[in-house]
C-alpha cells in the first residue's frame, strides 16, 4: 500500500478538483453545441409578424392621412361653392375642380361627389349644370358638400377590411 503525504494529498485533491471542472466544462460545452443557432430560429420566427405589423402601421397612417386630405379638401371645394355661387354655370364640376385642386395625392376619378343645397336633394357627379337655378335661389342659405375616397388598406395584398371607404362633409354657411 502506498501512502500519500498530506502535501502530496493536496496536490492531487487540486488534481482531481481541476480534473472534474474541466471535464465539467467540455461536457457542458458538449451539450451547449447545439444552441447556437436559437438566435437565428428566434428571429425566423419573429420577423414577419414584425415586419406585418410595422407594415400594417405604415397603412394605418396612409389611410389615415388620406382621410385628412379628403377632409381638408372637401372644406376647400365648399368655401369655393359658396364663393362662386351666382357666378357658376356647373356648381358641380367648379366644387370638384377645387376639391382636386386641393387633393393631388388622391386619384381624382375614384372621388365621389355629392352636394346639397339648403337640405334639399342632394345633386350627385361632377356635372350637375341643372343645379344652378337651386343655388341660385338658395341664397343666404347653407351648402353641403360631401366625397367619399375609397380606403385602400392593404397588407402584403390583404385586405383586412374589404370595400372600405372614406367619407367628409362640410356644410358652409353664407353670411
């Protein structure tokens, strides 16, 4: 039997303890191998709908800022109306001129025009040339003009609401 002095025990204790901690480390390493790409899964996975999301925002605000034009164009081709009443021939066509004028960023042929005179039938296009002697008339009196722009939400080519459109009104009042 062999016997082993303290100094010497320690000495193989430090061994035998720097022995297992390396084996420990290359056998976790060993384990660890196969997570190196966990990262790259992760984001595979999150992408798109990130990518859907961000672009889902970005339609959100076109649709939104078209609204915006839409509105603010409508209050344009009204105050014009109501500037040009007794001079126009087709208060229709002068109305959706100005709404157009207003609007550049909008494809003019997918406006839809409609305006009321004093509450009356509202006269609907671009051309209502009948409308003149009603204006005429309807002096002193409100003006409604409303279009309608349809909303083209799309996501990567979903449409997630179908036959969307956008509407404004604005009466002006004559003084």
């Amino acid at each position: 039997m062999m016997t082993i002095s303290s100094n010497n025990r320690r000495q193989v204790m430090g061994l035998m303890r720097g022995l297992n901690r390396f084996m420990g480390l290359r056998a976790r390493a060993c384990f660890r191998r196969g997570e190196e790409g966990g990262a790259l899964v992760e984001f595979a996975v999150v992408l798109p709908v990130m990518l859907m999301l961000i672009t889902g925002i970005f339609a959100v605000g076109i649709a939104f800022s078209n609204q915006q034009t839409l509105t603010q164009a409508v209050g344009a081709g009204a105050q014009h109306l109501q500037t040009i009443r007794t001079s126009t021939s087709d208060p229709c066509a002068d109305t959706f001129n100005a709404i157009t004028a207003a609007a550049p960023n909008l494809t003019s042929s997918k406006i839809s025009l409609s305006i009321t005179i004093n509450g009356g039938t509202p006269q609907t296009g671009n051309n209502c040339a009948g409308a003149t002697s009603s204006l005429y008339s309807a002096l002193n009196m409100p003006v409604t003009v409303s279009a309608t722009y349809p909303c083209n939400l799309q996501i990567f080519g979903v449409s997630p609401v179908p036959g969307c459109k956008m509407a404004a009104t604005v009466t002006e009042y004559e003084y």
